[in-house]
C-alpha cells in the first residue's frame, strides 16, 4: 500500500513537472506578434510608409525567434529583424539601392558640385587641375556619403564626404606613377612618438583620451608610412602618415 503512494506521488510529481514545463516554454517561445503585425513594426522603426514599399522577402528563424523582414522602397533597402515574442527589433540594416535615383526622390541635399568643391578644398586643387574618376552616393557605417576620387599629375585623391554634416569623414591619397619613392634611409624618418602626435593634434585629442590599438611602419607602394590605429569615446580612428614629410595620406573615422 506505502509502495503505490510512493508512486502515487511521483506520478504527481513528473505530471506538475510536465505541465510547468510546458507552460513555461508556451511563455518564452510562444509567438505573440503575427508576421504582419511585424512587418508593421519593421515599417514604423524603419520610418517608412507601407504604401512606398515592395516586400521581398519574410522569413522565421525559429532559433533566434525572430521575423527577418527585407524591404526596399524608392532610394534605400532595408532588412530589419524582429523578434516575435517581444516585438523588439534586434536588427536594423539599411543601404542605398544601386539603381535608385537619390536626387530626384528628395533624399540627399547635397549636390555632386559641392561634393566636388569640398574635396578640392580640402586638398587645395582647382576643377581645372584635376581629373574626377568617380563622385557617387554610398552608405557606409549607416552615414550616406558621396565618394569622390580624382587625381592630379602627382597623386590620386579618395575621400568620403558626410552628405549631411558636410563633413569629409574618411580621406586618402597616393602617388601616382611612383612617384614619392623612398630611396632615404630609415634614420630620416620622423619616429613613431613624432607620428603619433601628429595624428593627435589632427584629431583634436590628447594622448590621454585615447588608446592606441597599432603602430606599425609599412613600405608597401612604395612610399614610406606609419599606419596607426586608436580608439577614442567608441570610435575606431585610421591614419596613414608620411614617414619622411609627416604628412597625413589617409583618415577614417568610424563606430
């Protein structure tokens, strides 16, 4: 009699185990946001108006729980992740489209001819002095940019302009035709400590607000230079320098 108790209360047991259990993933795994009801939290966190949009694809991913919506309207594709027991977007990804036309839709206030002039002035050419290889939109690190490349009779120019700050937020350039070929001896170089203030004074920061994550000397394209890397308030700062003018040949900024 005890013996069938005994089982009697395990049975019990392992049946109130069971049902908890059960309950517990119906409440973290259960989907409590639809497909559209997803779709329509994409749009809204996406800032878009569903009538200017063409889905192209919904997928579940059961193992991250969660919608992953793609979407394009007339300028920008979208892909935005959203997980359908919180109704939270866990991703958000937005690129320019390759055959979009940004002017005509309103997107972007800055024209090609003043993406031009600042990039001239920046490196102190007139239009009459160089030739334009490339000046067009992209979206990198979600900024839209303008990419303007160009060159002179010495040296090719790439930098990449804020389209709406105005600011240049990455630059480079190089010799053309090996041109600046280093032939002087290394002790002419102007030092690692040398280089590294330079880049901090061009940045606008002290060497106590950053850390330095790479400071090498490369000779690759024939040209000298210190390549140095640094992080300051969440942003990973690139640079290349002249190792025998300290000149800045290169800049990014980014998160």
């Amino acid at each position: 009699m005890k013996n069938w108790k005994i089982y009697g209360i395990i049975i019990t047991v392992i049946l109130v185990l069971v049902i908890v259990g059960i309950c517990i993933y119906a409440f973290f795994f259960r989907e409590v946001f639809t497909e559209g009801e997803a779709q329509d939290i994409a749009f809204e966190y996406a800032g878009v108006n569903s009538d200017n949009i063409t889905i192209l694809s919904i997928q579940k991913d059961r193992e991250d729980r969660e919608y992953e919506i793609r979407f394009y309207d007339d300028v920008y594709e979208y892909e935005v992740d959203v997980n359908y027991n919180s109704g939270k977007v866990i991703n958000f990804e937005k690129d320019l489209r390759d055959d979009a036309d940004y002017h005509d839709n309103n997107q972007v206030t800055m024209s090609e001819d003043e993406a031009r002039n600042i990039a001239l002035q920046r490196v102190g050419k007139t239009q009459d002095e160089v030739t334009f290889t490339r000046v067009r939109l992209d979206r990198e690190n979600s900024v839209t940019v303008y990419d303007v490349y160009f060159y002179d009779t010495e040296k090719e120019y790439e930098l990449s302009i804020d389209v709406d700050t105005k600011e240049i937020i990455s630059y480079k350039e190089d010799y053309l035709n090996n041109q600046g070929n280093n032939t002087n001896p290394s002790d002419q170089y102007i030092g690692v400590e040398k280089a590294k203030e330079i880049v901090l004074e061009h940045a606008g920061l002290s060497s106590s607000d950053v850390n330095f994550s790479k400071v090498e000397l490369d000779v690759d394209y024939h040209i000298a230079t210190y390549e140095i890397e640094f992080y300051h308030n969440y942003y990973e700062y690139d640079y290349e320098i002249n190792a025998l003018t300290g000149e800045v040949l290169k800049y990014e900024r980014g998160r």
